[in-house]
C-alpha cells in the first residue's frame, strides 16, 4: 500500500480549501473601509470575536459593527471621502464598502446617524444604509437618519433621498424635508418640510465637533453653536424653491433604490 507524503497531504488541503472558500469572500475579509477620524468615548468597534477601543485613526473594517455608548459619538471616514457622523447610544454595520465600484451598504441597527455622502457618479452606484423596516438609497447627498423603536426616519439636509420600506414602496425626500417609515410593510409617510427644531436637533445629535478629538471628554454645546448650526442647518433648506420641495407619490422601485422608479 502506498503511502502519502506529507507535501502532496498539504496540497490535497489547500486545494480543498480554495474550493471551500469563495475568492471573493477571502479577499473582503478584514478589507479596509475607512477609519474613525474622530470620537467621543464610549466608542467600540466590534470585529468578529474581538471589541476594540475605538479612537482617532483606527480602522474601520468591512463587517465591523461600531458601538457608540450613552454620550459616545463617532464620526468614520469612508475610503470614498463620505463621512458617516453616529450619534450617542447607536450600533451600525459596515456591511461593504467598495471605493472603486462605488457600492457601499450600511447597516443601522439602532441609533442615528448623519452620512454626508459622496457623488457616486458610476452607472450601477448604490450608497444604501439599511434598517429593519426600510432602505435609505441616495447618489450624494447630507441626510440623517434615526431608527428607534421601530420607527425609521429621515431628515434631508442636502440632495435627495430616495426612502423605501421592505416592500420597495418608495418617495423621494428632498432637501429641508422629513419622512416616516412606521412599519416595514406599510408606505412610507409623506415628505413634510421639517421644522427648524427638528433640522437642528437632528445636526447636534450627530454633531461630532473638532474639540471631540481621540479621547477629550466631550463639552456641551453653547448657545453660540446652536445658532450657529440653526443657521447651517436652516438656511440652506429655506432658500431651496419651494417647487423643487413638492411631494411625490409613492412609487414602486422595480429596479432598485438609486435608479429612477
């Protein structure tokens, strides 16, 4: 009877094991999405088995799931320039995020957060931040996000957001406009204009200010700052015609959330 020698053994494993394992899934393992740039402890990062400290320049992984505590915010730095601002007591999921091809999904399990997104400028481009109950799908814009207790809502800063509940009922949320998905399975809300308390109360819960950097105890925000994120926040939406702002109907999105229903 022959025997196998040991060389030819490990090549019969390795060989099994590139079938086993799809190239695709090898090379996204621990592949690099972005870095935190700035935060406010408690931040963590979840990465398979291990929490890690999250403070300035760590890096964000795909899969990495980042915990913000109670006060805790974090702001991540997408490869693609895209800038991710999440609120105290939030957990998000970055799910993929390909620079090159432009196809980012995010995850958001609980929490707010404010993503200032990039151009994506490429035919097939999808910026999507997902929840239990609903879709945020967008080609480059600033929007916030909360999704509490079910309930899933979204404020538009800049650009427009097209915003879909599991069924893929859609409507398109334009700047300085609010919407409501209540239930995964019923449409959304209509878009109403937000009020300047609700646009600036969603800017200071994500709002992650330069003073907020590595591990400095967060300061409460003055006056003087609140006026002023009333101003950036505020203006902006108001000066947009109020034709560009009419509400549209729900749509069925047949061919995904950033392409036109």
């Amino acid at each position: 009877m022959k025997t196998r020698s040991p060389f030819a053994i490990a090549l019969t494993v390795l060989a099994s094991l590139s079938i086993a394992v799809p190239p695709e899934a090898s090379a996204q393992a621990g592949q690099k999405a972005g870095q935190i740039s700035r935060a406010i402890p408690e931040v963590a990062i979840a990465r398979g088995t291990q929490s890690l400290t999250a403070v300035v320049k760590t890096l964000v992984d795909w899969g990495d799931v980042v915990k913000t505590g109670d006060g805790g915010r974090a702001r991540v730095a997408l490869d693609d320039g895209s800038v991710l601002n999440v609120g105290s007591s939030s957990t998000l999921t970055v799910t993929q995020h390909n620079a090159a091809a432009q196809q980012t999904q995010i995850e958001l399990t609980y929490g707010r957060v404010r993503s200032q997104v990039v151009k994506q400028s490429k035919p097939n481009a999808k910026f999507e931040i997902h929840t239990a109950v609903g879709v945020a799908g967008v080609v480059g814009t600033d929007f916030f996000l909360g999704f509490m207790n079910g309930l899933f809502q979204i404020i538009v800063f800049e650009g427009h957001v097209k915003f879909c509940n599991l069924n893929g009922i859609c409507v398109d949320v334009l700047a300085g406009q609010i919407a409501t998905i209540r239930d995964g399975h019923q449409a959304p809300d209509q878009p109403g204009q937000a009020t300047p308390s609700e646009l600036t109360d969603a800017a200071i819960a994500t709002s992650v200010g330069a003073t907020f950097a590595g591990n400095e105890p967060a300061h409460h925000l003055s006056t003087g700052w609140i006026i002023a994120l009333t101003a950036i926040v505020v203006i902006p939406a108001i000066v947009v015609p109020i034709a560009t702002r009419g509400s549209h109907p729900p749509t069925t999105c047949a061919q995904g959330l950033t392409s036109a229903c």
